[in-house]
C-alpha cells in the first residue's frame, strides 16, 4: 500500500470510529467491554429511570418530547456492582444518570443535563468511588475516566461510596503567588453572619451538610428575628442565635433533623450527604415551619456574588477546595509597581474529602500585569463547618454543587 493509500485508510478509520462512539449511548449494544456479571434493567426500572430525567428535567426547566438513553452498570469503590450509568439523548440535549441500586431500590446519585458522563463511549469497567471521582478499569489498570489519564486507585475493601463527608480539616499547604503591577480589589460580607457551628456538635459521622443546614438554618431564623423557629429566648444568644441552656440543645437537635431529611450516610450507614439530598432536606424543614423557598443553581460567580448581595447565602459542595489558612486576606498594594499577591491555602482533595459548606460573602481581585491584561482573582468567604471562617478560591477549586436558597413568608 502506498503511502497516500495508507493515510487514506487511516483517516477513513478514525472516521468510523468517531462516529461509532457518538452513535454508542443510543444504540442496542456497547463496546465497554465491562464485566461479565452485567445486569439488565427491568421494565419498571425502565419507567423509573423515564420518571426521574423527565421530573429533573421539569424542575430545571428543560423541555423535551423524545428521550432516547442506553444504560451500563457502574461499580462500587471495590468493585463490586453497585448499579446503572445512563446516557441519555432529549431531543437535542445529551445528560447523563447514575443510580444505585440499594436494596432493590434505585438511588439517584447524579443527574447532569447538558454533557454526557465522563465514561461515555470508553472501554472499561467504570468505578464511581466517590461524588465527582470517575474511574475505569482497563486491561487491568485504572484511568481517570475524564482525562484517561492513568491514576493510582486502589481498591477500597467494602463496597463504599462518598458523598459530602469531610468533618475534618485535612489538606496539603500550597502558596498562591500572583504577580502584578496594579491591583484592585472589593469585599462583601453579609452583616453579622454567624459562622461557629462545627460538624462535632453530634456523634454522627460525615454530616458536614448537616453543620451547613444548621449554619444556614441560623442565619434565616435570626432574619426573621425567631419567627421561623420559634425558639424560647432561653436557648438564643445576645445576638439571637440559636445556642443551648444546658438542659435542652436546639442546635444538636435540628443538626439530627438534618441528619435525617438530608439522607446523610444513606447507604450502608456511610457515604455523608448527596448535594441534592441536602438542598431537599433543608427546604423541607422550612417549607414545615410555614416558610417557602426558592432554590437558584445556574449561576456564574457574577450571579452568585448578587445572591450573597441580597442577603441568600450559598450551599456549596467540592471535592477539590482551596481554604486560605488564615480568616483575612491581604489587600493589593496601592499604586503601580512589580507587587505580588501571596496567600497562603490549604487544599482538600481525593475520595473522602468531599465537603459542603456555607459562603455568605465574597472578594474579588483585578490584578494588571505589565502587558495591561487583567487577571481575575475569585473568592468567597465561607463558614467551613468546623466552626472557622475562611476565604474559598473559586478561581483554582472546583465546585461540584451549589445552590443559592431563599427563605421567604
């Protein structure tokens, strides 16, 4: 074969295989060449998976007629089955679903319009240890399923899987270093934001969301100055929040209500709290005692810096945080020159360092630098659950969830 004849061949090639891999979520069989104990879904099931993307869809406002999706089954953190991966086609919109069968009951882990899953179309037996961390096993070694990069996974020895579960401050050090010639800056914090509530208020384990919920559950009752919950002044503070008399404890009361609405450690006593299982216990609780809710998700940080402007805080979830090390953090020096910004952080990150916490302000720097380009340096001040507060680089972390929840009558 010559050589044009041989490029020819090769391009015709890929061709097929690109365009084999974009029909493979909707057709009748896959390459993913996965395990040899795959399981198939029942026609409930079917129904179920249709009830769940269309209901999601509803509340999300996304609309569609036609929904088309093929399923494979994903894994546990030590490999044994754990449930279904579903890539789905609305209309014009990919998504995908993965769900849990947990006790002959389908779960809902994560549901996400817009893309298809980072294990779609690739070879592999697709593990899904924790919330935002996805892996293949292929030919005997691991990949990250987004990147195919290889990464060293090693199994875990119970059939675990994390959600939003840190309740403590563990992370490496790393110094941010910016260099700049002129700088500017703006801060906002919501008044009087009460911060010390600390996931160790109860004997549970993995409930940061719980500490969240009662962190935001404050915030809400002192704006309405008690109505909401309606507390005896007895177990309020000077500044009216909820604290305790020794005899009765609201806060480690409403942070087992959480624990409960919130289906924290759902499956198999372990795993900490879904996001979406913590934004649906919260307003649960508050739509309980006569208040109503309104949950905002599709925003940018612009956006998110106006909720927090308008008095709602925001419920966060990542996997990979930068926390600052210190409360404060420096300002830009002033006039022109060659200055740098140093900040110093501590970077969570891994299987189970999931957290969910609370930003109730925000910082942002304009930094120049000698070309006249402008770098954005993007912040929010957070309380962190241990009962501290810290600043949040949006900038270099990665949000896995968030959502802004307004508490009105």
């Amino acid at each position: 074969m010559t050589k044009n004849k041989k490029s020819f061949a090769i391009i015709i090639s890929l061709i097929i295989c690109i365009c084999f891999a974009l029909l493979l979520p909707f057709s009748a069989k896959t390459i993913a060449g996965q395990a040899d104990d795959k399981k198939s879904l029942t026609d409930l099931q079917h129904n179920q998976i249709q009830s769940i993307i269309f209901e999601v869809a509803e509340r999300e406002g996304y609309e569609f007629e036609e929904l088309k999706y093929s399923e494979e089954n994903i894994y546990y953190a030590n490999e044994t089955w754990a449930g279904y991966l579903v890539d789905f086609l609305a209309d014009e919109n990919n998504g995908y679903l993965i769900l849990f069968d947990v006790n002959g009951q389908l779960q809902t882990i994560e549901l996400v319009f817009d893309k298809v899953s980072p294990y779609y179309g690739k070879p592999g037996k697709y593990i899904y240890p924790s919330i935002d961390n996805y892996i293949i096993k292929y030919e005997g070694n691991y990949y990250n399923a987004s990147t195919w990069i290889p990464v060293d996974y090693t199994p875990e020895d119970k059939d675990f899987f994390y959600a939003a579960c840190n309740n403590n401050k563990t992370g490496i050090l790393v110094k941010r270093e910016l260099k700049y010639n002129y700088a500017d800056d703006y801060y906002y914090d919501i008044p009087k934001f009460y911060y010390r509530y600390d996931a160790n208020l109860t004997t549970h384990s993995n409930n940061c969301a719980n500490a969240a919920g009662l962190i935001l559950l404050n915030y809400w009752n002192k704006k309405y100055k008690n109505d909401l919950l309606k507390l005896d002044q007895s177990v309020l503070d000077i500044d009216g929040n909820i604290s305790t008399n020794g005899s009765y404890d609201p806060r480690v009361e409403y942070m087992g209500i959480f624990y409960d609405y919130m289906k924290t450690n759902w499956i198999f006593g372990t795993g900490g709290t879904l996001p979406n299982n913590g934004y649906d216990g919260f307003e649960r609780l508050i739509k309980e005692k006569g208040y109503r809710v309104n949950r905002y998700t599709s925003l940018n940080y612009s956006q998110m810096r106006v909720k927090i402007a308008e008095g709602i805080p925001i419920l966060f979830t990542s996997t990979d945080y930068y926390f600052t090390t210190a409360s404060t953090i420096p300002k830009p020096k002033s006039g022109t020159g060659n200055f740098t910004l140093t900040i110093d952080y501590e970077r969570s990150y891994g299987i189970e360092n999931g957290h969910t916490f609370v930003g109730y302000g925000y910082t942002f720097y304009t930094l120049i630098d000698a070309n006249g380009k402008n770098n954005l340096e993007e912040l929010f001040k957070v309380a962190d659950g241990w009962g501290g507060t810290r600043y949040f680089n949006v900038t270099v972390s990665k949000i896995y969830s968030y959502a802004a929840i307004d508490v009105f009558k």
